[in-house]
C-alpha cells in the first residue's frame, strides 16, 4: 500500500442538503454516528437496521438534530428484502446520492479448523454478499446522481491476518477486493466507492473481540462521523482506494508491475 494525502478539508455547513443516504447498521456505533453526522449536514438518511426500537430511538435524535430520516427494518441476509429498498427508493427519490455500508460482524475468534460452518457463513453473508447484493440493487440508483458516493467499512484485519480471526479477516479482505472492483466499473461515472479503515473504536464489536481494553483509551464513533460525511460528499473525488482513519491518509493499493 502507498498513501497520499488526504484530499479536501472537513465539511461545515450543510454540505449534503437535499441528498439521499442509505446507512446499514445504523441503530448503534458506528452507523448511528454516520446517520446522525449525515442528518445534520443536510442528507435525508435512509436508515437500515434489524432492531426497529433502535432505529426510533435513531429517529428522535435525527429530529432532535434538525433532521429527517426514513427507517427501514431490515435483515441484510434477506437479500429480496434488499432488492425491494432499491425499487422503494427509485419510485420514491428516482436516485441515490450516498450508500454507507457499515454492517457488519465479527463472528467467533478461534482456529480456523473449529469454526462452526454457520458461523463461517453467516460472517460471510453480513460481511460480503449482503454488501454485494447493496451494490447491486443500488448502483443503478447511485449512477442517476451527479456524484453517487458507495463507503464500506472495513478493517486492518483484512491484512494483518492474525491468528483466530479467520472469518472476519477473510471477510473484510473479499469486502476489499469487491470494493475495489466495483471502483474500477465505474471509474467513467460519477460514482466514486470507497473503503474505509475506522482502526480501534470504542464500539461494542471492539469490545467483544477485546474485552480486556479500556474503552476511554479508544476514539469514538462520533470522532469518525464527520470524516464519513466528507467521504460522502460530492467533492470527494478518490476512488478506490483506503481513507484509514487512525492516520487520516488516503491508502492507495499498489498496482502489479
């Protein structure tokens, strides 16, 4: 990997009024700071979770903030349901301005060769396929924007390959290269798909693979939201590549010689 520096300056005012994005995993952590930083920088926030208590809880906030948002319940391993958001949001909206793939799981950390299929397919299914499925339902919708913005979340995990981390890491490492390729499909369009690496925040996820860890040592969700919001922001123009959070750089992947 080769860095370069990290374009633009963090928004400030509403720099995505009268925009649509969808948030996965928007009910806790990481999701939920996204659609609330997304909320108030003016976006109409599309948000999806399984727990719909959460999501009203998420909706009181929007409002409290000044701003709207849709909730939409929802499985990400019910990949018709998927499909049906994007028919929803084309008869609604008639397009997508930012997608913010953020759900996700860890999983069990254990040797690959003790892993129950189940758990192998279930990380697999949240991690990647349901992102894939994300994608195709709503490219054709992110392409109807003048600067459709697609973010996933993923992880240092993906490279270090450390020991008993096997299905998360093998998952965020399949999440890149699916960003990646999906980046240089649309390389002619004003589509622009990212990866982004949030490092170690104090989220519930961090805390079951880590339990021993102070919380109060870690940054939070709401310290990387506004950097989201930047990433969904139409004057974003990287595409393909990292924005790793812990040292606020754009990674660039190495192409082969």
């Amino acid at each position: 990997m080769s860095d370069t520096p990290l374009p633009g300056t963090p928004p400030s005012g509403k720099p995505l009024a009268n925009r649509i994005a969808v948030v996965t995993g928007a009910s806790r952590g990481i999701g939920r700071a996204a659609s609330l930083a997304l909320a108030e920088a003016g976006a109409h926030v599309i948000a999806v979770a399984r727990t719909q208590g959460a999501l009203e809880e998420l909706d009181d906030a929007v409002r409290n903030a000044g701003g709207s948002a849709t909730l939409v319940p929802l499985d990400l391993c019910d990949y018709d349901a998927i499909d049906r958001l994007g028919a929803a949001i084309h008869e609604r909206w008639g397009r997508l301005d930012a997608l913010v793939g953020n759900a996700g799981v860890l999983g069990k950390l254990m040797p690959l060769g003790h892993i129950d299929p189940k758990v192998w397919s279930n990380v697999m299914d949240v991690n990647v396929t349901a992102n894939w499925r994300l994608i195709r339902s709503l490219d054709p919708l992110l392409r109807r924007s003048d600067a459709g913005r697609a973010v996933f979340v993923t992880s240092g995990a993906a490279s270090s390959c450390r020991a008993y981390w096997g299905p998360y890491a093998v998952s965020k490492a399949a999440l890149e290269a699916l960003v990646r390729t999906y980046a240089a499909e649309t390389a002619t369009t004003p589509v622009r798909a990212m990866l982004l690496n949030p490092g170690p925040l104090r989220t519930a996820m961090r805390k079951a693979a880590m339990p021993g860890e102070d919380p109060d040592t870690l940054r939070t969700p709401e310290d990387l939201a506004p950097h989201i919001v930047r990433l969904a922001s139409p004057d974003w123009t990287e595409s393909g590549a990292i924005y790793d959070f812990p040292t606020d750089r754009v990674l660039t992947p190495q192409k082969p010689a």
